[in-house]
C-alpha cells in the first residue's frame, strides 16, 4: 500500500482481497453438481460389479448422468468466459490449474485404456493425488486454509485408496468425494447465498 492511499482506496482493496477469496455461488453449485454425480456414479458401478447386476453401468449410469452435468456445465460456463477477462490473475491461475488438473486426468483414462498393464481400479488413486494439487494451489491463490486441510484430506486418501487397488476403491472414492467435494461445496454456496443477501 503506498503511502497518502485515500480511505476509499484503501476499502476497495479490501473489498476486492474479499471477492478473491470467496467461491462464487454458481461455481460452488456447479462443484456440488459434478461431486454428487459422480459419486452416485462410482457408487453404483461398485453396486453392480460387486452384486453382479445384470446391467450395463456405462449405457445406463455413467453416460445419461455425465451428459446432465455436461449440460448444466455448458450453461454455467457462459458466467465463467464472461467473468473471464475480468478475472483477477489469481483467479486465472486457479481455472488454468483445474483444466490442468482434468487434462491430465483424461489422459490417465486413456493410457488405463489403452495399455492393460494398468489396473483401472488405481483412477481412483491418482484422480485423488490431482484434486490435492488443485486444491493446495487454490489455497495458496485463495489464501484458504480450509483448501489446504482439504487438499491434505485428498493426499491421505490417495494413499488409502493406493493400498486398496481392488473393486471397494470404487466405493471409497465415492466416499471421499461426498466428505472433501461435496460438503465443503455445500459450504461454499450458501456463504456465497449469505453474502449474496447481505449486499
């Protein structure tokens, strides 16, 4: 802060280290969208494997609950590049490193898929390793500690769910995903709903 600063000056900074921190409301609905399904998702597929279900989780669970949240993404994403050239460089920072972050996940999906020496059953594993990355670098952008505990949650996990590559790292993740995902999303919309009000 430079010397001489007005008291205006001063409380718009202020103002804008807030906005910083805070999840805005439709990310934080949008986060809370994607955790729950995709942790219904991996519920189920462990349901049918380990049952023996006569059912075919990709056709049936996987595909119609992606394309939902596809679609609720792609409306929301309109918000997202219009706040984009606004976006402070923080905010950047921590889009590039979620899009990062999914970037490399797919291509993890892929290599399972196109190299059988890889156990499918370990995506769970590494997909926890890179949400404890996003996370810790929000928290250093943010300036949340809620973010590190987090991404510290993510990193324990991980190595949990690395000791457990079988069928039940399936139900785990979904586990993990509803405590580290979904609960704190959960947290960070209706804060953004009280502030929202309070304006």
């Amino acid at each position: 802060m430079q010397p001489g600063s007005s008291p205006q000056e001063v409380a718009e900074l202020e103002i804008a280290l807030e906005q910083a921190r805070r999840v805005p409301a439709f990310r934080a609905l949008l986060l809370l969208c994607w955790s729950l399904i995709m942790a219904k998702c991996l519920l189920i597929q462990w349901t049918i494997i380990t049952y023996h279900a006569p059912i075919n989780g990709v056709a049936f669970v996987w595909v119609p609950s992606l394309s939902v949240s596809a679609l609720i993404s792609i409306y929301y994403a309109r918000k997202i590049f219009h706040e984009l050239p606004h976006m402070p460089l923080s905010g950047r920072v921590v889009s590039a490193t979620w899009l990062a972050c999914a970037a490399a996940f797919i291509v993890l999906i892929l290599a399972v898929g196109f190299y059988r020496e890889f156990s499918a059953y370990l995506l769970p594993a590494l997909a926890a390793v890179l949400l404890g990355v996003g996370c810790f670098i929000q928290s250093a952008t943010g300036r949340r500690t809620l973010f590190k505990l987090i991404a510290c949650g993510w990193w324990l996990a991980a190595l949990w769910l690395f000791a457990h590559p079988n069928i039940d790292a399936l139900a785990w993740m979904s586990l993990f995903i509803v405590l580290l995902q979904a609960l704190p999303a959960t947290g960070f919309y209706l804060a953004a709903r009280r502030a929202a009000r309070a304006i």
